[in-house]
C-alpha cells in the first residue's frame, strides 16, 4: 500500500513537471513568434540618441485641414500655409513635428502622395524642422472617405479625425495586402531619408474599444518596418500603460521599439511616475503627445523636466484650426464659442499666441531668447 502509494506520487509529481515545462515553452514559443528580432541594440539606440538633438516640437496638421486626408490629398494639400505655419514654428525653437499619414491618400494617388510628402519634408527642412510619420491610427471616427472631407462640427474636437484602417481590415481581408504594399512603399522610398527622425508604425492601437484586435496589425507593422529596415528608429508610443486590458499590446510596443515613446496627458506627478517606468529599458525617450491645459498638463510644469532629462517633448497641436482641438475631449461647446482655457494648440490663425507667456517659456527652453 505505501509502495504503490509512492509510485502514484512520483508519477503526479512527474506529469505537474512536465505540464508545467510544456506550459512554460508554450508561454516562450508565444513571446518568441511575436519577437522582432531586428530590433536596434540597446548600444545602437543610444549612440542615436546622444548623436539626435532634443526634439521639442508639436503635433502637426496645418489649421486649413480637418484630417490627414484633408492633408494630404491633391486637391486640399496646402503647401502655402504649411510654409507658413512651420515658420511660425521655427521662430520659437521647435526642431521636430510629429505628422500622420493615411494609406488612403496614397491608394487613389501613389506617385501623387510621395511627392506631397517630399514636398512637405523640403518646407520642414527649410525651417530646420525634422519629422516623424505616423502610420496607422486608432482614434476617433470610424467612417472615412476620398475627396471633400467634412466641416468641422462646431465646438466639438477633432470632430473630422478619421482612422486608419479602422474597422475596414475586418470587413475586407485583403486591406491587409495592400497595407503592407503601402507602408513598404513609403519606407522604401524614405528610409534613408535625414530629414525624417523616427517612423511612428500606429498611434495608440487598442483604442475605442479594440483593445488585442489591433495586435495583429501591431505585429505586422513592426515586421514590415524590419523587413526594409529604414535607417531611422521605429517606435509606437505606449499611451495607457496601466489599462490591464492593453497590457498585451504595451509590452510588445515596448519590447519592440527601438526608441521609447509614450503619450501622457495628466499632471506633472502622473507623468513623471511613468517616465521613471520606462527609464528602466535604457533607450532614448520621446513623449509623443502631451499637453493638455484642463488636465494639468501644460508647458510650464512639464517641459522643463524633459529638457532636464533629454526627454523628446511633443505637444499636440500648434495652430487654431479647422480640427477644434482647442476643445476638451469630454467638454463640447456646440455653440462654437472660444473656451476661456484652450485644451491644445499655442497660436491663433493668424499668427498671435493664445498665451504669450507660455511662448516665452518654449523660447526660453529651446535657446530662442
């Protein structure tokens, strides 16, 4: 009885290690097929990043267009007020505008759209302003559409944003080919390009509610990127690290990156918490989206920090226009009228500051006075 009672212990014990070793390959084989395994060595990022200025700058789309397709397609592309707009950028020391693409634009005109962007980078060039492309996007509308984009709803913030794919990679399978034609495309004819500082693969996957359904594009972008393997640093920012539902998606954005960014819109105490987090992987930082004045994120309590600690610092939104985002996210104002505290945006249409102050603390940072 205590013989038999022995070998039916042994053999319980046995079958729980070899459960738990076959578990624990699984867990590996899992992490391993999402791996990236070109990703810049810890060394080759950080020569990338004592060899890079501090980038300080804003998100950018020019105050006469809603969208990125308002951007970039033939008809509405406006070179003149992006030469303008980027001057008025360069006089107060911004060196770097972070600005989103959409696949859409360059489907229905390829060659037209390549020679958009080289257009755009010649201005930014000239106003000594490097960029950051932003790919995919998992913000606001859903619906999106070739040729005359909408007017802005009055009050109401980014009101014309669109996505990109959005829920059309569910619908049309094949959207994912022509994805990868697409961003291959642009990396290909770009990826030696100086004049572009970092290739932005998706703004916040997982937002409105998609949560690991945008995992496989994640995956896929990287693994594009790698495959032409641009001379320039590929990232996707985290923008909610403590949601558990995005957890998936945070590790393998931070796991695969070559350069940490990160999006943080609360106050100094919430957003330096979170820096010290992600010191911890020893690569160069970027926040890629801050500034938000209602919530406590503003230029005089954040952007001396980043400085201090060679953090990229990119605001959203630089001039007043027809994207409202001079609105609250979660406060309309249908009647249209001005907020007393603007959300985003530093300038007006034409060229006056909202708050001077504020510009005299980025010249002051940024070697302007």
């Amino acid at each position: 009885m205590q013989k038999d009672h022995f070998f039916i212990v042994l053999i319980s014990i046995t079958f729980f290690l070899c459960t738990l070793g076959c578990n624990f390959f699984k867990k590996q084989q899992v992490k391993s097929d999402r791996d990236i395994s070109s990703r810049w060595p810890i060394q080759k990022a950080q020569k990338w990043g004592k060899n890079t200025p501090w980038l300080v700058g804003a998100n950018f789309i020019p105050s006469t267009a809603i969208n990125q397709l308002e951007t970039w397609q033939a008809e509405t592309f406006d070179p003149e007020t992006i030469d303008r707009e980027l001057g008025l950028a360069e006089t107060i020391g911004f060196n770097c505008m972070r600005v989103y693409l959409h696949h859409l634009a360059w489907q229905i005109d390829r060659k037209g759209f390549k020679s958009r962007i080289e257009k755009y980078l010649s201005i930014a060039d000239k106003h000594g302003i490097k960029t950051i492309f932003v790919f995919f996007d998992d913000c606001w509308n859903e619906e999106y559409h070739e040729g005359k984009q909408p007017i802005p709803k009055p009050g109401i913030h980014n009101s014309g944003w669109v996505r990109d794919p959005g829920n059309r990679i569910f619908q049309d399978p094949t959207l994912i080919d022509t994805l990868e034609v697409y961003v291959k495309d642009i990396l290909n004819t770009f990826s030696n390009d100086n004049r572009i500082v970092l290739w932005d693969l998706y703004n916040e996957p997982g937002n409105n509610g998609l949560l690991n359904k945008s995992m496989n594009l994640l995956e896929k972008v990287f693994r594009w990127a790698r495959e032409i393997s641009p001379s320039q640093p590929v990232s996707s920012a985290v923008w909610n690290l403590g949601n558990l539902d995005l957890t998936d998606l945070n590790i393998f954005q931070l796991e695969n990156s070559d350069i940490i960014t990160y999006h943080n819109y609360e106050d100094s105490s919430h957003h330096f918490t979170l820096l010290e987090k992600l010191k911890k992987y020893n690569r160069p930082i970027i926040c890629t989206e801050y500034m938000a004045r209602t919530r406590g994120s503003r230029f005089d309590n954040i952007l001396p920090t980043l400085k201090k600690e060679k953090v990229g610092a990119i605001c959203w939104g630089f001039v007043a226009g027809k994207t409202n985002t001079i609105y609250a996210w979660d406060t309309p104002m249908p009647d249209g009228s001005e907020p007393k505290i603007w959300f985003h945006d530093l300038f007006r249409k034409n060229g006056t500051p909202y708050d001077s102050s504020e510009i005299e603390l980025i010249k002051k940072f940024t070697g302007k006075l």
